[in-house]
C-alpha cells in the first residue's frame, strides 16, 4: 500500500500563516524574555525598564505625630518602554479571551462570518470596557473627583500620579497599540481596515494628550464616561446576535450616547475653557504647565471635533437602522397573491376540456376528415 499523504500540512516556519495561527506564543516568549531579566543582576537594569512603573517621586508630609511617605509618579521617555511590554500583555490577553471564551461560543451560535467577525469584536471590546470601568471608578473614588469637580483643574499642572493613575494610562496606551498588529493577527478585512485605523488612533492621541499635557484628571472621568457608554453598546449587540428580536440594549445606548456628548461637551468647557484659565501662568515645559491660550483652544477643538464626528458617526447608523426596520415593515404589510378555490375549480376544468379536444383532433375519424 501507498504512504497516505497528511491533508493538515503545517504551515512553513516564519510564514504568514505561521506567525498568525502562532503569534500568542511567540509574543508569550517575548515577554518571558524580559521577566527572566529580572533574574539577573546584569539585566535586571534593562528588564525593570519594561516591566516597572518608572519615574518614582517620595514625598514626606508631617501629618500628625509620625510622617508619612506617599509615592507619586511622573511621565517621562522611559515610559515608552513600559508601554511596549504591557502592549504584549494585551495581546496574550486577546488571544486568551479569543480561544477560551469567543471560540466556543461561536461553535456553538454557528454564526455568518460578517457576524463572526462582529461578535469576536464587541467580545473584546466588552471585557476591556468593563475593566477600565470598574478601574477607572474606583480611582475617581479614592482620588474624591467625582465629590469635588474643582478638582479636575485645581492645582495645575497635576505632573505627579499615584501608582493606580499612571499604570491606568500605561496600560491604556498598551492596550491600544496592541490593537494595530491585531488587525494583521485577525486577518481584517481591506474595507475595515481604514475604519479600525481612524478609531485607534483617536484613542492613542487623546488619551497621549492628556497624559503628556498633564489633564489626566479631565482624562480619566472622560474615559470613564464613554467606556461605560460604548460598554452598552457592545453588550447591547452580543445580546443582539444572541436574539435578534431584542432590540431594547440599542434605544438605551442611544439616549447614553447623546447624554455623553453633552457632558464630555460641558466637562471639557468647564475645566479647560474656565478652570485652566484662571490658573494660567504662562508655557514652562520645565514644570509641566501648558496652560496656554493656544494650547488650551487646540486640546478644546480636538475635543469638539470628535464628539462631532461621533455624533455624525451615530446619525447615520441610527438613519440606517430605521430605514431597514421601515423596509421590513413595509414588506410584512405586502398582501401575498392567494387564488380562489373557484379560479382553482375553473383551471381544472379548462385543462380538462383542453385534454379532451386535443384527444379527440388526434383520434382516426378526425385524421380521415381532414385528408378528405
């Protein structure tokens, strides 16, 4: 008998399908790679950069009879370091939720592939937004900015963090980045590619503002506010594709969303338009201060623009939804055509009687009459 060939041949080493069926592990070696730094003296220098929250600030307050040592943070370059190592994490991460949790929930919804991809998608978004919600409230809380709004620009510029503040931001510009090479891991279609491009790096270049212009106060309730409206949305849609008569998620996330215009609108005005204003000092990159006329216009008009294009963004799909739901009602209402038994009886019969006459065109007698 003849060796039978393997149909699952295994893709070459270094190949593209190779790298994407592969690239958790791959990015897992990478990672280890700087936690085994640590191990050792020679390297442990180089690895802390990547795995620690750099730029460490103690300050002492004599506050009753003992004092007290807080530990604050800065930003600085060594924090791109730490950046690219949690942006690895991300993406063990998003293959850990992918394989273990989407995949098998996709075997099981057999779902249409332009579904599939939509699923996988609001899957990961929703764990992320919840995360950074449940995170970013708990920081508000601790920090007493949701109890004194003033807060949010008093006391500019804010340059030290605590740790939970600065390793919030850290892993949200990880998190992000990590969703460009996940456009390649994820194989995204060429038509989506330019809409997944523009929506990440809205997030990398706001959320890198306030973090570098040192609104990190502003930054985090802004954050807050609209994960937990696009968490909504996401869940809204898992929902969705689970039972596609319960709309309800989307009439909620519609209101939400208008809501959070308004107040990311009016929380934007309010600190950098008002609050910053008052406390302006002038440029000083030394201290961190960027409480500047023209800086503060910019930071307002980048703010103004997107909401703008949100919201144009959310007319159109609301414009689309109703459109579809007026044309499936439209084609419910459509009589369908039914014949009557009568119409049915009189079909019968005129088949019945156009049988016979052409029986009896082919019978002898009537061949014999007509060669006569």
């Amino acid at each position: 008998m003849g060796i039978r060939k393997k149909t699952n041949k295994s893709p070459p080493v270094f190949s593209h399908e190779f790298i994407i069926q592969n690239h958790a592990d791959i990015v897992s070696c990478v990672a280890m790679v700087f936690l085994l730094g640590l191990m050792f003296e020679v390297t442990a220098k180089v690895a802390v950069f990547f795995v620690t929250v750099q730029y460490n600030v103690t300050i002492t307050t004599n506050e009753g009879p003992d004092e007290t040592s807080i530990n604050f943070f800065r930003h600085g370059l060594k924090d791109l370091a730490t950046v690219f190592f949690y942006m690895l994490v991300a993406i063990i991460m998003h293959a850990i939720i992918q394989e273990y949790v989407l995949d098998k929930i996709n075997r099981r919804m057999h779902f249409s592939k332009t579904k599939h991809s939509k699923f996988n998608e609001s899957g990961q978004l929703s764990a992320f937004y919840l995360c950074s919600c449940v995170w970013g409230t708990s920081i508000l809380v601790q920090e007493h900015f949701l109890s004194n709004p003033a807060s949010l620009w008093e006391g500019y510029p804010h340059t030290l963090m605590l740790f939970q503040m600065k390793f919030f931001y850290i892993c949200q510009m990880g998190y992000w980045l990590h969703a460009l090479p996940e456009l390649y891991f994820q194989k995204t279609k060429k038509e989506d590619i330019l809409r997944q491009l523009v929506y990440i790096s809205l997030y990398l270049v706001q959320i890198g503002g306030a973090y570098l212009l040192n609104l990190t106060r502003l930054g985090l309730v802004l954050l807050v506010l609209h994960y937990f409206v696009e968490l909504v949305f996401h869940v809204s849609r898992l929902i969705y594709f689970s039972n596609e008569n319960n709309q309800a998620g989307f009439t909620v996330w519609a209101i939400l969303f208008v809501l959070g215009r308004l107040l990311t609108l009016s929380l934007s005005v309010l600190t950098v338009g008002f609050g910053l204003a008052g406390s302006e000092q002038g440029l000083d990159l030394a201290s961190g201060n960027f409480s500047v006329l023209i800086v503060r216009i910019t930071v307002l008009a980048v703010i103004c623009v997107t909401q703008a294009f949100m919201m144009w963004k959310f007319i159109n799909f609301q414009l689309r939804r109703w459109r579809e739901h007026a044309q499936a009602q439209s084609m419910k209402k459509k009589p369908v055509p039914t014949k009557s038994k009568s119409s049915k009886k009189e079909n019968k019969a005129n088949g019945v009687n156009g049988a016979v006459t052409s029986n009896a065109a082919d019978s002898p007698r009537a061949r014999k009459e007509k060669s006569s």
